[in-house]
C-alpha cells in the first residue's frame, strides 16, 4: 500500500504572516518530538523583494519545554546543512528543507534576514515521523 500520510504529522512551525521587512529574526513555534523519532522542516519562500538580502538558518534543540536550554544543533545532528536551507534574494517561490536527527525533546528553527529592507514572504511546517503510534492524527 502507498500511504504516506498516515505517517508523517505536519505542525506549523512559522505561519503565513505579512511580509518580513527588516532585519528582525523570524522565530519558529518550538515543535514537541513527543512520540515521534524523526523530524524535517520544511520552508517555503514566496516573493522577496530585496535585492541584496541574505537569511541564515539556524535549528536549535533542548529538552526543556520552553527551550530555555537550546543550543544550535550540531552538523552531525541534522540531515542537511543550514547553509543549504539558507536562501537569498534570488530565491524566489522557491522551497528548502532540513532535518533533524538529535536526541532532545524540542527543536525550533531561526531564519535570520541580513540586508532586508525589502519584503521577504516565508512559512515553515514541521513535519514529524515515525511515530510510536499510527495512524498519526488528522489534524495538527
């Protein structure tokens, strides 16, 4: 049978929003591993304005609920690089992903603008696998 959905659980992880236009980090939802062992982020860009803007992903772990405890997650820890995820202002409409492969409870992403005076539209779902129980739920 090929049946995917009843595997992965999406969660929003930085909603659809206005436009981002300033250098001010955009700062994902921290996404719970409760009861699952594997984890990708998915971004998907839409227009971006600025022609000379950078941003910079970051994806931090930690067990406590609140991540007062993150710290960036090692290279080993994650399938992808952040420099891949990473985009510029020529990436327009365009998708990223990254995963995380850590052992701590939480995980959150930081999309970081450098040179943004233009407008950047981005959103980033969280979508968890391999869960210890299945089907995984409908909704998120």
């Amino acid at each position: 049978m090929r049946d995917l959905a009843n595997y992965l659980h999406p969660v929003r992880a930085i909603a659809p929003a206005a436009a981002v236009a300033d250098n001010t980090p955009i700062v994902s939802s921290i996404v719970s591993l409760a009861g699952y062992s594997s984890l990708a982020f998915l971004l998907a860009l839409g227009g971006i304005a600025d022609a000379d803007a950078t941003f910079t992903v970051l994806v931090e772990d930690g067990d406590q609920a609140n991540l007062s405890d993150a710290a960036p997650v090692p290279d080993a820890k994650l399938t992808g690089l952040e420099t891949d995820a990473g985009f510029t202002f020529a990436d327009d409409n365009e998708l990223r992903k990254i995963g995380y492969v850590g052992s701590k409870s939480y995980v959150r992403l930081t999309i970081t603008p450098v040179n943004n005076t233009g407008n950047v539209f981005v959103s980033a779902i969280a979508v968890l696998g391999d869960g210890r129980f299945g089907p995984t739920p409908s909704l998120a």
